[in-house]
C-alpha cells in the first residue's frame, strides 16, 4: 500500500520566512513533512517550492486548506494534489509504435503515477493494438475534413475522459494553438533532436547532413510555437560516420522512448513547475 | 562581491516539525533562506537538511546560535559554517600527477570554496612543479624509516598549517588508522575503478583482464578498510577491444581528475552528510 | 530490398599476408568488399577479421568455398553467414516481462536480423502475452521434477526450432554446463549490474547498501561459471541518495532492456568473435 | 621504444579490389598490417581507408613508394605519414587559460603524437604561463594596427616553427579565410556548445536563456564559415534549473578540455579524414 501524501507545488515572487510559514502550517496541522525542496531564481528573484507530507486529518480536505493559505496568505501559484490520485491521460499517435508500445507498457507495469484514459489517432493503424492492451482508440482523420472540426472532436473525447494531461508519442500533426487553450491541460511532446538542434520534421536527416557525433531527443510541453515549449528532458548518444540515416533513426527510437517516459513519470509525479518558458524539476 | 551565507548540515533522528522549528528560528531572526533541501531515509528514519541562509546579524555568532538550537532544541548532529570561510586543504601525492595538476589548476581558477595550504609527498617528482605553483613542499619519504614516524611526521604538517580536509591525488600509500584517528579530518581518495569492482592497486590491468566494456573512477572517504569508505562520486566511460592497457590508462586519467575534482568542490561546498558508510549529496 | 552480403568472421595466429590473401581471395571472384575491420591482440598475437562482400557468384557456394580457403591457406578458425540468413532464436523468460516485451517488439519492428522460434518459462506468467504476439510458448516448469530433465525437454525444443541462439531475458534459472554444451549454441544472459560488480542474484540491493553512485547491466554470453562469461555491452547510469531500491530497480530496467538489446543486435549482425573469455565486437 | 609504422589515409570513388591491391602492395613488400579500417559511403559511393603497417625496408621511402602507388594505381587522394614523425603545433589563445593549461600538460604528459612549437596570442595574459611550460610564445595584438597585418605576423611564425597543425584553444578571434587558406594547414576549434545549436559567441548564455537541460562542447574543423565546419567530436553534460550562468561555464570548461583534447589526439594520430565538410574517425 502506498503512503497518502499530499503534494504542493508553489511558485511567486520571493519574500522572507516563505519555507518558514509554509512548514509551520503543516506542522501545526500535526502533519510531518517527507520531502521539501525549494528553488530561488536569483535573478528574476522567484521561489519555487515543492512540498510532500503525510496529513494528519482528511487529505482532500487537508489539501484544499493548503491551497487557500497559500494562496491568500504567502500569495503564491498554488497547485495542491494527492499522490493517490491518479491523473487521467490521453495519448495521441499517428503510425510511428515505439513510444505508444514503450509507454503504454510503463503505464501496465505500474511504473507511471496515471491511468492511460484513451488512445487518440488521425490512423487506424494502431487500433487493433490499442485493443489488445484495452485502452479506448478514437480514430479521429484528417482527410476528409477541415483540421477545426476534427480537432473539436478531439477536445470532446478529452472532455468524455476528464483528461489531465495529453501525451504526444510522435503525433506527426501539429496541435493548433486554439485547441491548447481549449483544452486546457498540459501536454507533453517529444521531439527527435536535441533542441535547439534540428527543429521541424526531419531532425535525422538534418543531423546526418550536418555531421553531428551525437543525436538527442527532447521532451517538452507544446505550446503554440512549434519545438519552442519548455523544454523537460533531454538525452542524446554518440554516433559516428558508419552510421546511416537508418542508424541514426533506430538509435534515435531508445532515446526518444526513454525521455519521454522520464518526462511523462515526472510530470505526473508532480515534479515539474513551469516559469518564465523554462522548467524547474524537482527530481 | 560573494554574498556572505550561513550553511548548516543536519542529521539525526526524524521527529515531526524538523523543517518548521530550522526555518521558524531563522525566519523570526529576520534572516532569509536562500536555498533548503531535506532528505529522509524511510528505512534508518533518519532526517537530513542542508539549509542556507543570508543571515540579518553578526554571521559567526548567528552560527554559533543556530548550532546551539539545532543541537538543545533539535537534538540533531550539526555542522555549521559561513560560505566565505575557506577551507585550509593538504594534498597528498607521489609521482603520478594529473590529478595534482588538475586539481591545483582548479584551486587557482577559483574553481574550489578552499585554499591549498599544502603539498606533501614521498617522493621528490613533483617538488619543483609545487614551486611554480607557489605552494610549500614537504617531502616525506618511507625509504629509510619506519611509516609511524613519517606519519607523525606529516600530522605536524596538517597541524602547522591547520588543515581541515586531506585530498589524496593518486597518493600510493595507505594511511594508517592511527592516521586518520589523529588527523581528525575528512580525507578523500580517488580510487581508478568504479567501485567495489576492482579494488586494489592495479584495476585497470584487472579491467583489461576482464575484459570489461566499461571503466570507471570513484572518489570517496578514507577510512581505516582501503577502499571501502563512503563514495562521494562516480563515472565511468565505455571502452572496446582495440584498447590497451596504456589506453585504459589514459582514458581513466580523464575520469579520475573529473571525479576527483567534482567529490572535492562537493566537499568544499558543504554539500555532503555521512551515514552508515554511505553519502547523502546535496547538488 | 536488403542487398545479399556474406559476412566473414576469421581468427587465428598472425602472419603476414592475412588482409592481402583475404581480400584477394575476393577480388579475384570477382566480388567487391562492402566493409572490412580487423584487429590485433599484441600479446596474444591473434589476429581476428570481420569481412563482408557482395558475392559474384552464388552466395552460398562463395561463402563455402571461402570458408574452406580460409581455413586450409589461412589456418583461421573460420565462420561465413550471409547477411539475409535470418538467426533462429529462442527466448527464455520467467516472470519478469520489461525485457520479454521490450525484445519481441524489436523484433517485430524489424530492428533485429533473426526471427523468434519459441519462447520457453518456467512460469505460465506471459503465456498469454506470447500468444498475443503469435510466438510458440513452452511451460517447463521445475515445480515437481528434476532439473536435468527439465532441462532435456528444453534441449528438444530447442533442436525442434533449429535454433540457433539463445537469449535470457532475466530468466531466473541457472542453465547447467551440461545443458550449454549439448544445446551447442551462443547463450547471451543479461545481469543487472556493471560485472564484476554485484554478480549473484540482488544486485540492487546490494549496490543500495553500498552506496553506489551508479548502477549498470552487462550482457555476456553464459558459460559454466555464473555471471562470468565473457562481456559483449555494458551501460550504467547515476543515481543519488533519494533513490530507493525500488527506483535502482525500474531505473535499472531501461539499461537492462538496451544493453540486452544492443547485445542481440551485434550478435545476430555477426559481429561478435570470441577470445579468451573476452570478446571483439567489430561495431 | 615505439614501434615504427607508416600510416596511410586514402579516400576516393569506391572500386573492386582496392583492400586487395593496397594490403597486396604491402604484403608484396614483405611488410606487415597492424590495422587496416576502411568505410564506404553508399550514397556518395566514395572509399576511405586508412592502413598502418610496420615496413620492411626504409620507412621514408616505402611510405613515398605507396604515396606514388595509391595516387597512381588506385587514383585515391592519399596521406601518408610516419607514426614516429612529431608534428609541429601551434596553439592559439586569447586570456581564457583552461584549454591552455589542459592541453600543454597532455603534450608534456606524452599524451600527444606531436610537439607544441609555438603559442600566439593577442593579449599577453598567458606569457608568463607560456615560459614556465618552456614554449616560445608570441604576442600579436590587434590593438593599433589591421587583421591582415597580424595574420601576416602569425603567418610568418607559423613558416618559422614548420607549424602542420594549428589549434585555437578559446582564441577569440576569428581566422580570415585569407589566412586560412595562406597558412595551408588544418585548423582545429573548440566550440562551447554542441553545434548546430548555439553558435556564436554567448552559448552559454544562450543555453541558459533556452532553458535546455543539457549542454556540450564541439571541436571542429575551421573554416570560412564560423562554427560551420566539419565536427570532429561532441560531447555534452546534463545540467538542471540550480545550475546559474557561473555553473554553466565551470562544467562547459571540463566538457572544452576534454573535447579539444580528443580532437587534436585523433588529429596527430592521423585518424581522421574530411570529406563533404563531414569527418570520417578511424577510432
């Protein structure tokens, strides 16, 4: 069994006693802190702050009062969960398995703090696969129709499954920015180079090209501008001139697999605050 | 200009309010947290914090004060220290020296939170080169009289120039544990294997061997059994078949001047707790 | 369209002359060298090579007649596949799935140059699963009979398949010397540790007492004297304080999935000559 | 004593026969191959090989007589050195002094198949340094007077020490294509990013502004093309959010020192080839 915590993650401008108050408030509760880790960024002076502890009364309860102290006496961004709640996930895939096989797998073995909701792809060609590992597919295409409407269907089927995070496992469409701020969650994609390197759609290609020694993967939230989000994770390998293009791609799989599972773990565990376009981990 | 910071490392214990009692004392001092991490071992239940602060009165006597707290009211082990105390460090070698040149470079680049008192050594190799570097030489050689009087030797040295950290740079002698007793300082080795494989004095024959595929360096605490005190730090590097001895040799060069240096600046930066023969590091 | 190669492993006692003879052999056939490495151990004077070519003639009558040159004008132990040969393979498993799961999906992707015969467990655990993927699972289970006979129903299965490698992906089983000798084929296991550190059977928790600052997997092909035989690939990556077993273990999977794949592709790539329980992985 | 081989680079479009004829011609001559590694690019169909053997005759003139025959029989462009032939250096650098110190202790160390026979600098913070170490160093300012008239000085010094290599170890100046092309030798860089992300003069800042969590360092070719020419090695670090600008340049410069230093060692090794502004490594 799995120890109840409560988790909060805050971030604002910073102002003495902020560790001293948030702790207090816990321990006066009778509450005992596991784990706290805070962050000063000296030159935009904000303090980031992720708190874990154990509550010594109801912890739905518990964490909405947080939440309302926080907020109102240390004025920080406040986002407070329970590590018991599982968030629920959407996984958008086109053709490419690697990452859909990798992370769903992860998901099965109970590596990953989430429930896997629903399968969302503009192909059928990983629905029979879906089907075997029981996730709900939605086949939402493109062809026929305008990328409004399809993409209305979707943030439907994200709305069905109270959707809490959408994970792109090489979605090769681009999310259009109304339909980020429509759905109103995060979403986490991963990108086959290490960027700023080879952003756009053929990163291998422009690698080999180039003559670079290492190739990366990068996880990062997508936002409106393509390959620009806050960047999460990222890996890379060594490569060399005996490698093709062909190499380049079955090396590039591993990495991309693994960061974007690192990424996908941290973000449900509730690790990772987001300021100023860039990411603080708390790992 | 360095801002001068109080740093206190805690261990003991865990009991209920740890966080809120350190950050409440130093909060109602009108004093301000710059950086805090906690760690809890769930197995021992023991709590562990390294804490800093920009203290809002006299520094040596708010450390003296918070010592004082953490140690009646806390009943934790403390060390507490200013940020712009430099440390007085001894360097221990022989005739192998890359890990003296990279280390001493470091120290001149300001790379390090401490200052090299001294160098001393059994042979005379490096001598001339500890000159250029502007840094007193004792030469303390074995050759014709027994190793309890070259130590007693050498714990004068520590004492003249009131050392508070021994680095051992490829030094190839045993220290005694009569040694370590008396010199009553933290000693840190570098070790050319990735520890526990390859003990001993000839790891990297024994890696060649082996036939390995990987090699590694591990800098870690002397204490009296060789080689098996607390790990500070550890890398590694892949190697192949077309590798010879001499190539291993060379290769781990690279490794054990980084992880040496990387398990010194540690240290130097108050950022290591020990227990149970095991390191906790907060980076 | 894979191009038809045939691929050439050869090693013995150096003597002038092997790369001009090898290499003329070819070109007076005809046929045209895509890629040739070689290495030398200095001190053991063996020279090993690694030639493949596009054949002129039939591909294999060619490769049989320049096995046959070889090991009569050139005295090398020599081994001569073609490329499009497609390895048969069985997989032993028990009831740890990440590497199970991680391999057949390799396969299936195309990414390995084999094909998966069977799968043989002593547990039922993933019979269901191997159905799923379409490959033969055989239950040999050591519940209420003697090892060897077990082992002598594995042998026929084996034999049956006309298989030609063997892979354990954490089977949990130690293959006797009888066994390896009469199934008379490459055995590749994968440890959880950076051999030779931590060999037996809880390296985990072993590197966690310790107080390791990175954990590995090694893949080495199996012989009589556990966790000993000769190493094909290792991987390691770091962990800290903060990390319980039960991190060291799902961080470990990830290096035990690719190092055992890695392992698998050179093998079945034919790339792998071993000497003296070490190994020339011609990568 | 080193053993004395003839070492052969030879690039040229792909024809039958060429391992055979080369390694014939040396086997012919009674002469032995230590290492013969060849590459193929499929697409450009161009050959590449570079063989050592240990020579039957008088060096110099066996290596004259392939030279000849390679050109003329297999119309391949064709290097050919001696591996006991010292090539001459000259480093170039501006005040930044760890690439310096790094790479005069590798020489010094015997780490380097080659002599530093120079040092030039546009500042004369690194004199001092330069004369302790034992090598000549030169100030060519750029304060009170033309680029070209300085790069005619430092081509001058280049002429006088027979310099065959130059590398520029954090210099910041940029080398006309004038000067390039004028000194006639290859010219190796360290970058402190990895390139193609982040070039310039401010990476680090850049890097830090991106909020990337890894960053690398690239030692290239140059070219008339700044950061454009071709890559040699990479090699990168995982960073976090803790990490300041400050942290960032400290570990860029053990990421520079090791890089640069690998670079310049495959270079004097003779192991690299250059083709459509990529690098063929025999490592």
């Amino acid at each position: 069994m799995k120890k109840e915590t409560i988790i909060a993650l805050l971030h604002g401008p910073d102002q003495p006693g902020l560790v001293a108050k948030a702790s207090s408030w816990i321990f006066e509760r009778g509450s005992n802190i596991d784990h706290a880790d805070q962050h000063k960024d000296p030159e935009a002076n904000v303090f980031f702050q992720r708190v874990e502890w154990v509550p010594s009364g109801d912890p739905e309860h518990e964490a909405d009062a947080f939440k309302a102290f926080a907020e109102s006496s240390l004025k920080m961004n406040t986002k407070v969960v329970l590590n018991t709640k599982k968030q629920k996930v959407a996984l958008f895939v086109s053709k490419i398995d690697h990452c859909f096989h990798d992370i769903i797998l992860r998901f099965q073995a109970n590596e990953m703090s989430g429930e896997l909701a629903c399968i969302i792809s503009n192909h059928k060609a990983l629905k029979k696969a879906a089907k075997t590992y029981g996730i709900p597919f939605y086949h939402t295409p493109f062809d026929n129709t305008d990328k409004a409407s399809v993409e209305a269907e979707q943030l439907e089927i994200l709305k069905k499954h109270s959707v809490e995070l959408v994970i792109l496992a090489r979605y090769m469409q681009i999310l259009s920015s109304d339909f980020l701020n429509k759905a109103g969650v995060p979403v986490i994609n991963i990108h086959h180079s290490f960027l700023p390197a080879f952003a756009g759609g053929k990163p291998y290609h422009q690698a080999y090209e180039r003559g670079v020694k290492i190739i990366g993967a990068t996880a990062h939230y997508a936002n409106a501008d393509l390959d620009e989000g806050p960047i999460i994770y990222q890996d890379v390998t060594q490569i060399n001139h005996r490698n093709t293009i062909s190499d380049l791609i079955r090396k590039g799989k591993d990495l991309e697999k693994s960061v974007f599972a690192h990424a996908v773990r941290l973000h449900l565990n509730n690790r990772i605050l987001v300021y100023n376009n860039k990411t603080v981990v708390f790992d």
